[in-house]
C-alpha cells in the first residue's frame, strides 16, 4: 500500500506563542501543501472556534499565519464551522458569531472572514450521494460543501463518544448540518444508571429536547426523545449515564467516517490538514469548561490525508505517553474503530512517512 506524507514539528510544553509559530511557518515552508490549491478558488478553512471557558481551540495566531500562506494561492479564503446540537454558544448562528470574536477570530485579526456553514437558521445543506455502509446521502453544511477546497484545522484531543477528535472528526460531524448530525448521533440514546444517579438534575438542565425526567427520584432519558448528542454524558458529575456500546451504538465512528468521505467528495485533489498536538484533553473543544492537559504537548502535524495525520498523531502521543491515554480516558471508546474504516472506505491510508521539521 502506497504510503501518505506526514509532516511534523515538535513543540514543548516551554515553547512561547512566538515559538510556536515560528515552528509553523518552518512547517509550511517546508510542506508547501498550498501549492494544490489553484489560484483564485474558494478555499473553506474549517476549525472549531471553542466554547465558552474553554481554551483548547488552534490559537487565532497560527490560524492568521495559515491564512496568509493560503493566500499566497487564492485571496477567496474564509473561517468556518457549523453550529451544534448541544446547548450553548454555538446552537445558533448569531451567538455562534459572536463567540469566535471573542476568542480572537475577528476579520482584522485573522485576516478573513467567518462563515457559519449552515446558515442563519442553521438549514442550510447540500445533500451528497456516496456508497457507505451506514450513509448513502450525507448532509453537509452549504458553505463547506461549495468551497473548491478544505483545509483543516484540529485540535487533537479526546472524544467521549470516538476515543480521539481529529481531522476525520472535523470533517465527518464538523462539517455536516444539523440534521446530518443527527443522522450520525442516531441510535445512540445514553441510558442512566440508577444506583449512580444523586439527582443533581444537570443532565436535564443541559439537554437541548428535554428528552430527561426524574422517575422515582432519578434521571430517566426518553430513547424516543433523545437525539443522541452526549451532552448528559460529559456533563454529569458521577459518571452515571453511559451508551451500550455492545448493542452497535459504536457506529457512530463508521457514520462519521461516512460523513468524511461525502465532506471531500469533489474536493479530493484540495484537501489539507493540520492536527495541533497541544493541550491535548480528555475531552472535546464543546464543553464549556477548560479542561486540563493529560500528556505534554506534543507539536503539529500537516498532509493531504485526513486517516494518515490523525494515526501520526495518536501513535506520536502513546509513543511519548508510554500508554493508550485515549483508551485510558474513555474505556469503551476503541478509536481505532474510527481509523480502520476509514481507510476501508478509501478516505486515506494508516501507513505514512513521518517527515520531521527542524
């Protein structure tokens, strides 16, 4: 099997801001990934803006320095993300907006402007036909899905539902709209477990459609109701609400992976990827609290394959843990499953060549 290209640059935990840009700007000079990118397209740079309290989205500086080597290729160059399930600042457009200013994403900062993929009312979609296991017709946010190209921007970090977030998961649930979210988080209702359960009632005052009541003096989620955004699973305090992963709720890995592969197709020859290495949590960018580091910073990583960067990047970080921290943190969550199928399915390849930059 033909091997992809990984590049990558070391950071450490001492490194200031300046460095770590410095870092990037030897990373670019040596990749030239941008040079795919034809002159004057519309090239969707896709990242996640953060949550409230939440400090573990790529920094604005690196992003402005990305966005001015793109635009050495096309000046039609745009930040975008989608709005989300869950309850927070990034349900809808307007406050979605608004919290990527205040987290440093403003047009005269970055150098270009953001775009909310899905709309002002969050239903803005095209639907893309593929042959999935799982997915036939995707949903992916109008914006990204009419761009000429995608770069990607991660933060690589745990997931509470996948092991791992990283370029896939960018691409497959971060790019989808509403609806095509709800297709992956499908068939995943958490269930509570009784005995765990202190009625503290933050499960039921975070979920976005009120799918939780009490029972008999504990929480209880509707199947029927539930959209399966995992909201109540990151939120509890006692760990009482898990998925039965043993009856296929798993699949979500599989969906996103789907997802992926509708997210890129007509833009297979424009694709780019960064994952950063850095302040790797337990879990995602969505949660409105700021999370602390479970391992040392690591570095950043580049190429043209969404499967190759994120297994460089979790087999980098086990390599320096000494351990499976992903599978450590979310017992359960084997994230090799998100991997696998993905190069199954023809989004990318497992083996790389790792090219370090000095």
């Amino acid at each position: 099997m033909q091997q992809s290209k990984v590049f990558f640059v070391s950071v450490s935990d001492a490194d200031s801001i300046s460095q770590r840009n410095d870092k990037l700007s030897r990373l670019l000079a040596a990749a030239k990934l941008f040079s795919k990118i034809k002159k004057d397209k519309l090239v969707a740079i896709k990242l996640h803006f953060g949550e409230e309290e939440n400090a573990g989205f790529v920094n604005p500086v690196f992003v402005k320095t990305i966005v001015n080597d793109i635009k050495k290729q096309s000046s039609r160059v745009f930040l975008t993300d989608t709005n989300a399930l869950y309850k927070g600042s990034r349900t809808n457009t307007i406050d979605h907006l608004g919290l990527a200013y205040r987290h440093g994403f403003v047009p005269d900062k970055v150098g270009v402007p953001v775009v909310i993929a899905d709309g002002v009312k969050s239903d803005e979609d095209q639907q893309v036909k593929i042959n999935g296991d799982l997915i036939k017709s995707a949903y992916i946010a109008t914006a990204i899905s009419k761009a000429d190209a995608i770069v990607a921007l991660s933060h690589f970090k745990g997931h509470i539902m996948t092991g791992f977030g990283g370029a896939i998961k960018n691409l497959g649930m971060g790019c989808a709209s509403r609806r095509g979210k709800l297709v992956q988080h499908g068939g995943i209702a958490p269930v509570v477990m009784a005995e765990r359960c202190i009625a503290c009632s933050a499960c039921i005052e975070n979920c976005p459609v009120e799918a939780i009541k009490y029972v008999d003096k504990k929480a209880k989620i509707s199947p029927k109701i539930c959209i399966g955004c995992a909201s109540c699973i990151a939120i509890c305090p006692v760990a009482a609400i898990e998925v039965e992963w043993a009856r296929g709720a798993d699949t979500i890995q599989h969906k996103i992976t789907e997802y992926a592969l509708a997210t890129i197709k007509g833009k297979e020859d424009s694709q780019i990827y960064f994952n950063f290495a850095i302040k790797i949590t337990k879990e995602c960018d969505c949660l409105a609290k700021d999370d602390p580091k479970i391992c040392p910073d690591i570095g950043i990583f580049a190429s043209f394959d969404p499967v190759a960067i994120d297994q460089a990047c979790v087999d980098k970080i086990i390599a320096v843990s000494g351990r499976d921290i992903f599978m450590e943190q979310h017992p359960g969550r084997d994230w090799n499953k998100q991997l696998q199928h993905a190069e199954k399915i023809g989004l990318g390849n497992r083996i790389y060549e790792l090219e370090e930059v000095r």
